[in-house]
C-alpha cells in the first residue's frame, strides 16, 4: 500500500510539473511577435491544456490591472509594448530631423538608448522589474519612475506620464511636430 501513495504522489508531482511547464511554454508562444498578430481563435490551437483562460491572456495585450496587482508576465509585456512602440516613434522622429548629428538609437535587453547628439543629449528610458516601473533619464528633465496605472506610465510626484513628459521635451527641441500621444500606453484613446 506505501508503494501505491508513493507512485500516486510522484504521478501528481509529474503532472504539476508538466502543467507549469506548459503554461510557461503556452505564454512564450503567445508572446512572440508573430502570435501577437494572430486571431484569438489562432491562438486557442496552440493553448496545450484546453480552457486555460485565453481570452483573459488575449485581451491583457491592451489592457492591465493597477502596477502593484501586475503579474510579472503581464508587466514584462507591457513593458516591452510601450518600450517598442517609443523606439519605432523615435526612429521616426531621427528620419524628420535629417540636421541631427549621429543620431543612434538603440534598443536592446529592456533598455532603449536614444543618442540624439549635440545639444540635445541621450535620453534612456528602461525596464526595472522588481520595482514593476520604466525609468527615464532625461538630459533635460533628469531622471524619472514610472508606474504604469493601467492605460498609461505615471510619475507619482507630479502626475505626468512618460508620453506627456517625452512629448512636451521634444516638441521644445524639434520644429516638426512630436506627439508621443499616438504610442502604446500613452494613455489616449488613439492607442
């Protein structure tokens, strides 16, 4: 009889072990970039254990619950979300201002180094996941926190998202129009 417990016990190991595997693989298949793109109905086929709650991990793509309830794999995505799409955008800004000198533009591990040369000075903005935050160094604004709140990254101390704040420096520095507000998480309804 100890022998039978013994094996039951093991099975039940193996298949808590084999469940938390699968779903580690399950949100790294839904996570890559070309899931992303795919219809819901897509997604559900490569869901190895039937009705683990796709829809709640679809529709958190969009739309997160308050920084310090954010899971680690919810805030990793957001993260990465708003840190691509602020890339892209200045990526965007370098090709409409042909007068910067060596601009560079680098986004790697987490942290998106923006060189924007002579006078206007490198930006970094970076992921800090055991604080659940993205960080700013501005060579204008110094350096900055940011929660994100759901729909946007907030600076407690005054209120003022990471979008605003990029926006409002480098409309300053630039004569072509710069409007962070069209960025993911910015908070604006043209997400």
């Amino acid at each position: 009889m100890t022998t039978l417990k013994l094996l039951q016990s093991l099975v039940s190991k193996n298949e808590f072990f084999t469940k938390t595997l699968l779903k580690r693989e399950y949100y790294r298949l839904i996570n890559r970039s070309h899931l992303k793109n795919y219809s819901l109905q897509h997604q559900m086929k490569f869901n190895p254990y039937g009705n683990f709650n796709i829809h709640k991990s679809y529709i958190m793509s969009k739309q997160f619950s308050v920084s310090n309830n954010l899971t680690e794999i919810d805030f990793e995505q957001a993260c990465n979300e708003t840190l691509e799409s602020l890339c892209e955008y200045f990526e965007q800004i370098v090709e409409d201002n042909p007068h910067l000198e060596n601009p560079d533009i680098l986004f790697n591990d987490g942290v998106l180094t923006i060189q924007l040369g002579e006078p206007y000075g490198t930006y970094v903005i970076n992921r800090q996941t055991p604080n659940k935050q993205i960080w700013l160094s501005s060579p204008t604004s110094g350096p900055k926190r940011y929660d994100f709140n759901g729909t946007k990254w907030i600076y407690k101390h005054d209120g003022v998202s990471l979008h605003e704040i990029l926006t409002s420096e480098l409309s300053k520095q630039f004569s072509s129009n710069v409007n962070f507000s069209k960025c993911i998480f910015s908070g604006s309804l043209s997400k």
